[in-house]
C-alpha cells in the first residue's frame, strides 16, 4: 500500500483488465484537469477476491499474480487483449472493499464514473454511532427537495433538482490501515443520466486559474460581460470544453468586483483616489464627509482634464441628472468642446444631496483644481440651487439654461387652449426668429394676447427669465455651436458603455477613468486624421474655402462648408452703401438678415450672428465677400479654438505618454531578454522529473525573493510620501480633516426625485389587476395548504394503520411462542 495522500492503490478483480487499464490512464488525465498538482501512482493486484479482503469476511488468503502498471499505447492493449476496446469502454464502477488512501483520492474516482454515467455528485462527511469516521459520496439528486408553503409564487423559479436518488459509496477509514474503504455501493438511480450533458452538470465545472486572470484583466480593461465570456470560452476550446459556463464567467466576475470592495465602497473609493495621486501627480480629488464620517460629496480630475481646460474652458455644460450607481446618487461631469466638435470632460463630481450649498462646495473645488480660471459661459438645466451656487461663485460668468428643457414643457405648460399646435408653433417662432429684443417682447405679447394666455403662471416666469435663455439676448457671446445640455447627455450616453445601475462607487470611479482613456483616443485619432490629409473641397474657385481648409481641423471645415452650400440658395434682395459701410439684406430661401459690410478693415457684422455664438462664417457673410471680390478673410474671423495647429501644452500628457512609452519599451525589452532564458528552463525541465523541481523550487525562490524586496521598496514608498498624500486634495468636512487611518463610511442610498411609485395614485384598472392577483396568489396559497394538510393526515392515518398492524403481528407472535410452551 502507497502511504503518500498523493497515491492511489487500487486492488480489483482480474475480470475487465482492459477496461482497468483505459481507465487508469483516465483518472491521470482527470487528476491533472482537476489542477491539484498531485502526481497519481496506480497500481493494482489481479486475484480472486478472497474471503478476508472483503467486508466482514474471514477466508483465507489465494494465490497473488502481481501485476505493476506500465504506460500502454491503444495499440499495446488492442494487441494484449484483442477482444477489449479500452478507449470506447466505460469507467468501470466502484465496488465493496476498495481502498484508497485519502478521501480526496476515493471522491476524484468516483467523481470520473459520474462523469462518463452522466450524473453529478456530492459529499457528506460525520461519524457514526461507534464514534467510526464516515464519509458518504452521493448524486447531488440524493438529498430530499426543500418544500415550503409560505410563497405560493416564489420571486424565481427555481429547479427542484432533488429526487431522492439512493446512489452513492460510503466510505469508513480504516485506522489500523490508515486508508479509506468502500463499505458499500448504490448504483442504481431513479432519475435519469445524460452523459452527453456531463459537462453543464456543476461538480464537473471549474474554471482554471488561466481563465480567471484573463477574465479579471478583461474585466478591468473595460470589455463587456458578455464578450468577455465568449473570448475566454473561445481561449478554452468553445463551450464543450472550456469547463464552465456562462453563468460561472458571470458569478466569477461579479465575485471578484465584490472582493475588491471589502473595506467599504467609499473606503474603496478613496484608496483608488490615492492610488491614481502616486500614478498622476497632478490627479486631484476633493472629498466632504457628513457627521457621521459618510460620503457626502466629491470632486475628482485628472492632469488630462486639467489639460482641455486649461484650452478649452471657454464653454462648459453642468449637469446633475446623470444617476447610474447602486446609491442612486447623482453624477455631474462637466464637460466642453475641444477643437474637433468633440465632447471632452473637465472634471466629475458625485452628491448625496443637491443644494446650492453642495453645488458651491464643487464650484469651488473644481476653480481650486484649475487654478482659480472661471469660464466665460456655462450651460446648466433650470435647477434653481446650481443657478444660484453659479451666481455666488461664477458671478462674471455668462450663465444659460437650456432651451430645449424649456421648449419641451411648452406643450404641457399651455394648458388645453383652443388651437393649440398652431400656438405652440407661433410662440416657437417667437423665440427661435426674433432679431432683436424689442422684437422678441413685442411678438412675445402680441402672441400671449392672441391666445388668451396672461394668466398663465408659467409662460410669465419664463417671460421674467428671458434673458437666460432666450438666443436674442445671448447671440454676443460665444457658446461653440451649443444652446443646450446636450453635450452633458451624450456624455453621459457614451458613460453607459461602461457603467450601469449597480456600479459601486470604486468601479464608478475606474469605469470614469477608462472613459477618458477612450477620450484622449478619440482625439488622438482626430489629430492624426488632420495631419494625414485634408477635406476635399466642394468649390474649386473659392479662395476662402482653401483658407478655412488649411486652417481649420476636417470636422470644423466640414461644418464650414455647410455654409458654402447654402450660398446656392442665397442671394441679394438690396444694397445700400453709407459711405465706408455698404449694407446688404441677403435672402437665405428661408429668412431675410442684413449684414453691414467694413469695405476698409473687410470685416462685417450679420443679424445671424453665427461667427459671435459658433466661431464659423456664415453664409451671409461669404455671399458678401464673393461680392465684393475678397479672397481672403480677415485673420479675426479664422478662431484659434477651431483650427488644426492649435498650440496645445500637452505637458501633462506628454508626461503620461512618455512614462507609458518607457514602461511599454522596458516591458518589450524584457521579453526580449528574459524569453530566451525562459524556453531555455522548459527545454531543462523537460529532462527528467528531477530536473523539473529543481526549476520549480529555483522560479519559487526567486518569486518569494522579489516579492520580499518588492514590498520593502513599497513600505518605503508609502513612508516618504505619507507627507504629501493629502497635498492640493485633502478631505474637509465641518469637523476637520479626515485622515486615511480613518475610516470611511459609505453614503446613504439617495431617495430618487418624484413620488414614490408605490405611494402613487393609481388607476381604477390597476386597482382591479391587483385585486385579481392578491385573490390569485390566496387562493393558491389556501389550495397548496390544503394539500400539504391532506397529506400530512394521509402520512398520520398510514402510520396508525402500520401501527395496528405491527401491534397484531406482534400479539400473534407471542401468542404462538406461549402456546408452544
């Protein structure tokens, strides 16, 4: 008998040698799928069974023909046993009396009969009642169902997957011995085997430690659940033998977001804070925590968002109805335009409440994070605590709300008016054409009164606002193309490629991080595109159109050229010249604006007023030009914003894409050097077995040594730069600071805005639906009662009958014995 728990003996009956031998080789090739690492040594002894090596028995011993395993070929066994087929065989089943040395030894057997009959298994382990060790391996169909009456409707559906299948081995250990024996087994089952499905049944799916890490790093780069499964399960083989499935990939996965959020998710939170602060020292975050040291409120940024503000704050959009987070708290990403039309994000902030105290708190952390640099115009919703957090904090900031919030509540706000759609069309008019103020109050009134709509509260409050959202009252300041929030939604649009509802907080903040990643991608690639080529022109005898194609990047141009296609439908209704001043009114097919024309310095100015709102010449304006015969356009009217060769300081990011480079180049090189040395090892370790350990301890050893020295370089680290960690973002509450021995609690779930969907008022339809089903559901509940009661009397009456029964076969008994006597 081998005494290592690493071997397995197994002593079997001559009859079926071959089917012994395919097997064997099966169980190696189990125990090496099965990733325990242990060696499997086989051997067996072909005899009769004789009396003594059975359970009970007390025979005497028979002659042994020893036989020691050696590795056979298919066409070794073919050859010695001519009328076996060991490869098409099935694994031969336990019998009473074998032995092995562990117990681990005895399951991984039986655990390779289930397999090929097509069954799953578990185990139980105790002691009986002589105080003798026992452990009972059996199908995982062999415990009793879990029944219970209190849901009659239960929230899923589960499988009743028990049956109350008698199959198993039983086990006891043998202390003189000190292995385990089968005492008995079970083969028969009462439900039925599926072999083809033996790899779906759960005791035979694992995932292998190779997949869990690319799992891992595919989860951490960002790639989808989905696709992340089905690469890793292409990797593998597909799914008949990548050894798990979907679901496994996905509990995995949700197992190891889990785990990284042990401390608290706020706690989590910050670590990765501090974390990205080594990585980036201009990273910046802000944190305000409540009395009882939870969350409340946070701003972060990172140098590649300092970066675009730093020369695109201009124009910025705020807005805070973005929830996608399991505390339901807001997220607020203030977000611009860079010189490609492109959306790009200065900063992001996370709240627990919305008050103008908490928007005053984020206004001033992110002027703190850019220098004290305001923006010229901010877009924002119509939430009264950001516009007036905006006015204590942004006062010489040109503030807007978004018009299409406004003209959306226009349909509901008017009310049910006689004509309706031709007067939402009509006050449309009013807002979207007016040329100038007087126009825009004097229209405004004329139309209210032709409706009848001065008592309408609404239309009144928005009349007094006028001049924060209405175009004719901000056409003189520059807003990039933009008069709504709309670059806040798609930005967040394109946050939900990474994120959703049950986000934790740390992978909110990794998700946001790997968003801005994809960002600095797309512009990257945009730069390219702009120095690999230029738009094609649509008039070859336009000079200003070559000019705005030198100067402009290909999204600018093209937007651009917008306006040269419109010149087909312009033309001159009048001219008029006032001495150095010459005014034309231009008819566009749609409306009528008058442009004054600068015949000394070539500039104009356009009722339009497209180049002072979006940075482009309008159509007027080229109509203008090409009539008076200028070829090229002042320097004024090219915007520095828009163009190709804007001077960007790409410090911060050059800093970054430098310290990349040489990682990524030191990370090559090192494959270069050290793969050498690593085919080298496997071509020694292929030798023989003790060569092979000798490089398995050597690697083992030289891995414990770099991680020694790996974690006194890291506590070194951490000792120099504890001084520093809070630097520029330290975390203040009304109670002081809080530092990172400190323990951060998570933020409270926020109660979402609105009515509560359950305390709504409801219809009478769904009173009469939910009626039907409270019904419903009682009557199943009474009816599945009653049937539990019928036959927990039926179970009472058969047990009094077996009673009265056993009790009159017994009185008969004894009556016979005494008559005897």
């Amino acid at each position: 008998m081998l005494q290592s728990c690493n071997c397995l003996e197994l002593v079997w009956s001559g009859e079926g040698s071959a089917n012994l031998l395919s097997s064997i080789q099966r169980i190696e090739q189990f125990s090496k799928m099965s990733g325990s690492g242990a060696d499997l040594h086989l051997s067996w002894d072909i005899h009769q069974w004789s009396q003594d090596q059975t359970v009970g028995g007390d025979g005497s011993d028979s002659d042994l023909d020893d036989y020691e395993y050696e590795e056979l070929s298919d066409h070794d066994v073919a050859e010695e046993f001519p009328n076996e087929t060991p490869l098409q065989t099935v694994f031969p089943p336990p019998r009473a009396g074998m032995e092995f040395p562990s117990v681990d030894a005895a399951h991984m057997y039986y655990a390779q009969y289930a397999y090929d009959q097509g069954f799953g298994i578990t185990k139980n382990g105790g002691s009986s009642k002589d105080g003798r060790q026992r452990v009972i391996v059996l199908c995982s169909k062999g415990n009793r169902p879990k029944i219970s009456c209190k849901k009659a409707i239960p929230e899923k559906n589960r499988k009743v997957e028990k049956e109350l299948c008698l199959a198993r081995i039983n086990l006891n250990l043998d202390q003189a011995k000190n292995v385990w024996r089968i005492t008995s087994f079970t083969e028969k089952h009462n439900h039925t085997l599926c072999p083809e499905h033996s790899h779906r049944i759960r005791s035979f799916r694992q995932i292998q430690e190779w997949a869990k890490k690319q799992l891992e790093m595919n989860d951490r780069a960002g790639v989808s659940l989905i696709s992340n499964i089905n690469a890793v399960t292409e990797m593998g083989g597909g799914p008949l033998h990548c050894g798990f499935s979907e679901r496994d990939g996905r509990n995995l996965v949700a197992r190891m977001r889990r785990g990284k959020f042990m401390k608290g998710d706020a706690e989590a939170m910050m670590q990765f804070f501090r974390e990205s602060k080594q990585k980036d020292p201009k990273f910046y975050y802000s944190c305000r925590f409540d009395a009882d040291n939870r969350l409340d409120v946070v701003f972060w940024a990172d140098s590649t968002c300092q970066s675009w503000y730093e020369f695109f704050g201009d124009v910025v959009t705020f807005d805070a109805t973005y929830i996608v987070n399991k505390f339901d708290l807001p997220v607020a990403p203030i977000v611009g335009v860079n010189h490609h039309g492109q959306s790009i994000i200065f900063g992001c902030a996370m709240m627990t409440h919305e008050s103008a105290d908490t928007y005053m708190w984020i206004i001033s952390s992110w002027l703190e994070c850019m220098g004290g640099k305001a923006p010229q115009t901010i877009i924002t919703d119509q939430s009264y605590a950001m516009t007036n957090a905006i006015a204590e904090k942004l006062p010489h900031s040109r503030h807007r709300h978004c018009i299409w919030h406004i003209t959306d509540k226009l349909a509901n706000k008017i009310g049910n008016i006689t004509d309706k759609e031709k007067a939402q069309t009509d006050i449309l008019g009013v807002i979207y054409e007016s040329k100038t103020e007087s126009e825009f109050e004097s229209e405004w009134a004329s139309t209210i009164s032709r409706y009848s709509l001065q008592n309408n509260v609404w239309l009144a409050d928005m009349f007094d606002m006028r001049s924060m959202w209405v175009p004719v009252y901000l056409n003189n300041h520059f807003w990039a193309g933009m008069r709504s929030t709309q670059r806040s939604e798609s930005i967040n649009s394109f946050l939900d490629r990474f994120v959703n509802s049950k986000t934790t907080l740390r992978n909110f903040v990794r998700c946001f991080d790997l968003a801005l990643q994809r960002l600095r991608r797309r512009e990257s690639d945009e730069n390219y595109d702009c120095l690999r080529g230029k738009s094609r022109l649509i008039s070859q005898w336009n000079p200003i159109e070559k000019q705005f194609c030198e100067a402009y990047t290909n999204n600018m141009f093209i937007k651009f050229q917008h306006q040269i296609k419109a010149l087909i439908d312009t033309k001159f209704t009048s001219r008029e010249r006032l001495g150095n001043v010459t005014v034309y009114n231009i008819d566009d097919g749609e409306r009528e604006f008058k442009v004054e024309f600068n015949c000394q310095d070539q500039t104009y100015s356009c009722e339009c007023h497209l180049f002072e709102t979006n940075g482009l010449v309008c159509t007027h304006a080229l109509l203008v030009y090409k009539q008076e015969d200028v070829s090229q356009v002042p320097d004024k009217y090219i915007m520095d914003r828009w163009c190709k060769n804007f001077k960007r300081n790409y410090l911060n990011e050059r800093a970054i894409a430098v310290s990349i480079r040489e990682r990524r180049e030191t990370h090559n090189n090192l494959n270069l050097m050290l793969y050498p040395v690593y085919q080298k090892l496997i071509d020694y370790a292929a030798l023989d077995e003790e060569t092979q350990q000798c490089v398995v301890d050597g690697l083992n050893g030289l891995l414990l040594s770099i991680a020694k020295f790996s974690e006194r370089t890291q506590s070194v680290g951490q000792n120099s730069s504890a001084i520093t960690a809070d630097g520029g973002s330290a975390s203040h509450s009304g109670n002081g600071c809080v530092n990172e021995d400190t323990p951060v609690k998570d933020p409270l779930r926020r109660r979402k805005r609105g009515r509560n969907p359950e305390k709504r008022k409801k219809s009478n339809l769904e009173i009469k639906r939910e009626q039907t089903k409270r019904k419903r559901i009682k009557s199943q509940q009474s009816g599945l009662k009653k049937k539990f009661q019928c036959r927990e009397g039926m179970i009472e009456t058969f047990e009094t009958l077996l009673r009265v029964q056993f009790r009159r076969i017994l009185f008969h008994f004894l009556n016979s014995r005494f008559n005897t006597f």
